[in-house]
C-alpha cells in the first residue's frame, strides 16, 4: 500500500530553477510520463509505459529519478494495493534558470528545452502525417503560424500574459466541461527577439 496521503487539493504549478531538477526531466520518456501523470489520474508503470514506449522495468527507473526529484510520488492503491500506483505532485511548470544563474544551471536548462523543442518537433511531424485523414473541422482548425511584431520588453510580457490569461480556461487539467468533439491540443508559444 502507498504511503502518500490522500490528494486533498489540487498540486501546484511549479516553477523550476534547481539543475538537478531541470536534467532528471530533460528525458523524452519522462516528459512523456510526466505530461501524462499532469492530465490524467494515477497511474502504474505499465500504464505509463504504453505512452512512453518503453518497457514497465524502463518506466519504472524514470518514475523513481522522477520521484528523486519531487516531481511525482506514489499514489493511494485503487484495490488490493498489489499495484503500485503514480500521480504528480505538480499540475504544471514552467522552466527559467534566471538570468543570473550559474554557468551549471543555464546548461541544464538549454538541456530541457532541447528536449522540449524535439518533442515538440515530433508531435507537429506526426499530425502533419496524419493530418489528410482528419475530419475537415480538426484540418481546418490547425493552425500553424507566425507573426513578426514590433514590441518593447514590457510590451512582449504584456501580450505574452494576455494570451496565456486567455487559454487557461482550456487546459486539460483544469477543464471541467468540455464538449463531447473536445480533443487534446498542443498549443505553442515561443516569443524571443530575433536580432
């Protein structure tokens, strides 16, 4: 049986700084668990292991470097407590080094966008190859574009706020009333000056 606590309010958003945290979860498998654990219920390695594509044995030495790091824990049992169950500790996060961080900390975190930049190189590749045999209304709803704007710094946070403000009624987590055609989206936002 587990020995986490009952879930008696929703996990944090986390805002990571720490290295050590950043290098555990520059891995595709554990990315792939940990957005798992952050959109659903519990789960046992065997679960997770369907959506990382890795043996339950691999899945299971990501889920403990991911407990290591206090970004999941084991869950209440669902029955008999023969299994062991995984939940999040965290319902999201979001990575910055600082500025000021030390030379370690800024390897670390170009470490975890890399591996945030290909995963999500690989999921926009895999909906381009499948994306002919969509119903129209999910074909023509995709979307891929850029715009080249002109702002200051304060500008650049304003509007970056803004948007997120706007989609945060549209998070998996968080939503409580999708209509039955509601799919999960990958939504996007990079904004960096380019010269």
């Amino acid at each position: 049986m587990s020995n986490a606590p009952p879930r008696d309010e929703e996990p944090p958003r986390l805002h990571i700084r720490d290295a050590g945290v950043m290098r555990a979860l520059a891995h595709q498998a554990r990315l792939a668990i940990l957005e798992h654990l952050m959109t659903s219920e519990a789960a046992t390695a065997t679960e997770c292991a369907a959506i990382c594509g890795l043996s339950p044995s691999a899945t299971s030495y990501h889920l403990r470097a991911l407990a290591k790091v206090g970004l999941v824990e084991q869950a209440p049992s669902r029955g008999d407590g023969r299994e062991r169950l995984w939940r999040t500790r965290i319902k999201g996060f979001q990575v910055d080094a600082e500025h000021t961080a030390d030379p370690a900390a800024r390897a670390a975190e170009r470490e975890l966008i890399d591996a945030f930049l290909i995963r999500d190189e690989a999921r926009t590749r895999q909906w381009l190859g499948r994306r002919e045999q969509a119903a129209p209304e999910w074909y023509r709803a995709a979307t891929f574009n850029e715009m080249i704007l002109l702002l200051s710094a304060a500008e650049l946070e304003e509007l970056t706020a803004k948007i997120i403000e706007m989609t945060r009624a549209y998070g998996k987590v968080r939503r409580r009333d999708p209509p039955p055609d509601a799919r999960t989206v990958s939504m996007l936002l990079r904004v960096f000056p380019t010269d």
